[in-house]
C-alpha cells in the first residue's frame, strides 16, 4: 500500500528481516514502485532476532510512515489470531 500511493517518494527501502520459523533472515529491497523479490540471506548466528527496515524518502512525512507501519502491524495481529 506505501508503495502504490506514495511510490515517488520512496527512493529506497533496505531490509533484513527475522521472520518466525524461518532460520535465515529475508532481504527486502525496494525502489520507489519496484519492490524486488524478497530473499533468504545466511548470517552468522548472534542470537538477535531484531528487524530492521530503512526508509530513504523525499517529501514523506515520518508520520504517514508510522501511519502504514501501525495499520501493517494490527492487520499482521489480526491474521495471526484467527489463525
């Protein structure tokens, strides 16, 4: 949804990901509307299982960030209890 309506002023988004159940971390890369394939990636294992995603943006406040982050999270919630 960030990427379809704010997709012009999303310059670049990094990720690596600890996703539950899966071993390695995910890279997720995107470029303004192109979001590319996420993909496993090895890391020596340190025990920290912190995510962590960086915003490169133009004229994007951080609130409408925060905002998609929010309703991300409670719609993540949601599948995940009535699973």
């Amino acid at each position: 949804r960030l990427r379809r309506e704010h997709g012009a002023a999303l310059l670049r988004v990094k990720g690596l990901l600890h996703v539950s159940g899966v071993s390695e971390r995910v890279a997720v890369d995107a470029i303004h509307h192109v979001a590319y394939p996420a993909r496993r990636v090895s890391l020596p294992p340190k025990g920290d299982t912190t995510s962590r995603l960086v915003f490169i943006v133009q004229n994007l406040p951080v609130t409408v960030l925060e905002a998609e982050w929010a309703a991300l999270r409670t719609e993540m919630d949601a599948l995940l209890e009535s699973a």
